[in-house]
C-alpha cells in the first residue's frame, strides 16, 4: 500500500502552470496590454508624479507600478528586495501511457500530493503523461538523487511502471515565507510588491493580481484579501534555503516513504 488514507478535493492540481501563463498573456495582449520580453529593469524611481523604470538603460514613466516576480525577483536597485525563502521543486514526466494503462492509472484525471514535510506530487498532462514531482533541484549539484528517487517512486507506486524511463525534467522555484502566506508590500505611492505564495501560486496568484490591479487603479486598498504591509523580512533566507535542499537530498537518498495523499480531480 502506497498511502494509508486521502483527503478527496476537486479545487487544483493538474493546471500546466507555463500554459496557463501563456494563456493569460494572450488574454492580456487581446485586451490592450503590451508584453515585452528579455527587457529586465534595472532601476526604479519616483519623481513625486510618476514612476521611472530603467530599462536597458531607457527611461518608461508609469503612474501604478506592480512588482510580481514572486520566486523570481532580482535585485533591483530603488526597490527592496522581496523577503522570501527560494525553494526548489522538480518534475520528471514519462512518455504518454498507453490507453490501459490510463484506464488504470488515475482514471479520474487526479492530481495528487502527500502531506510530507518533503512533498511529492503525482498528475497526468493532456496527452497521458505521468509526471511525478518532488521537493529538491535536478538542476542543481544533487540532480542525480532527485532523478533516481523518482525513478523508485513511480516503481513504489506503480509497480507495473517499474522501469519507465522519464522524457523530460525540470524544476522551478518557489517563493516561501515562514507563514506560508502571501504578502503584499508597499513600496511607494501607488505601487506595490505582491510575493510569498509558498507553493500554491497559480489559482491565488490570479487572484491577487486582479486584485493588486483594482487596490492601484482605484486606489482601494481593501480590494486585497491581504492588508497592505510597509515592509517584511524573513531570517536566514540562504540558510533555510539550504536545509529545504539537503532536508529533500537526505529523504531522496533512501527509498521513498508513504505519506497522507491529497487527490484532486480536473
């Protein structure tokens, strides 16, 4: 047995967070917005009527400014740095499974994550892959670890997918905070910094953006669901960032454990 119990609910995870992504800009092109890549700003400044953005070294005036980078913020110099822990989560799919081999595995289209301190998730894609995810960087120095504890995952769980090779890796960063909650920081007149999703960014993050969009145009603070913060910090962001990695490695480097599941239909 794989898990010793589960806890059914229907509200996330399957979404494809770049399609997703993808599909909101195309919305936002459609409505009148202009999206401009591998253009990084450097500097901010406030004139006392609008905001200077510095961008390759050209000057864009704005009256709102919204920074939602979440996990990946850069320095940026008139601004203060985004107060998170950066913690990393790969992913590993295997090639489409065969039709009874999709009649058997989540049938239901679920997506599944245990309550591990060490997470590891489980979904299907659109075409049938199984991807299988878990707390820890393949990208990073301990790649082989990670890549070898999905391997026994999948066989742990599925035993008659023992052996099935993985098509495609990658692994994404997330922005924690030692409430897990998101925080929304001023950092000027009419201008704002929205980060901190903990690992549940794609359905609240559209939701504080609608929201961080009408609290600035409107200048109506409480249309956030979170109040407006002068300033945050978080402690040893490098060291816990650190323990999160070796913490994954360690529980990587044995066999996998069973945890409490979550299963969550399309």
């Amino acid at each position: 047995m794989a898990f010793h119990g589960s806890l059914f609910d229907p509200r996330a995870g399957t979404a494809q967070p770049l399609a997703y992504c993808r599909g909101l800009a195309q919305a936002a092109r459609r409505a009148g917005a202009r999206i401009f890549e591998h253009a990084p700003i450097t500097r901010i400044g406030h004139d006392g009527i609008d905001w200077i953005v510095v961008v390759r070294g050209d000057a864009v005036y704005a009256t709102h400014l919204l920074l939602a980078t979440n996990a990946y913020a850069e320095a940026l110099e008139g601004a203060p740095d985004p107060a998170f822990v950066p913690v990393y989560f790969s992913q590993f799919a295997t090639a489409p499974l065969t039709g009874a081999q999709r009649a058997t595995i989540l049938p239901g289209g679920e997506g599944c994550w245990d309550t591990g301190r060490v997470m590891s998730s489980l979904r299907l894609d659109r075409d049938g892959r199984l991807i299988i995810g878990g707390v820890g960087n393949v990208a990073g120095p301990q790649g082989a670890v990670h890549r070898a504890w999905a391997a026994r995952k999948l066989a742990q769980i599925y035993p008659e997918l023992a052996g099935t090779p993985f098509e495609h890796e990658w692994s994404g960063a997330i922005a924690m905070t030692a409430d897990h909650l998101p925080k929304v920081v001023s950092i000027g007149p009419r201008a704002l910094s929205v980060y901190g999703y903990s690992d549940r960014g794609i359905a609240p993050g559209t939701v504080f953006g609608r929201a961080a969009a009408r609290a600035l145009l409107h200048g109506d603070p409480t249309a956030l669901p979170l109040a407006i913060a002068q300033n945050h910090t978080e402690r040893f962001k490098t060291l816990r960032t650190l323990s999160y990695e070796v913490g994954a490695t360690a529980m990587h480097a044995t066999r996998p454990a069973p945890f409490l599941t979550h299963r969550h239909p399309r």
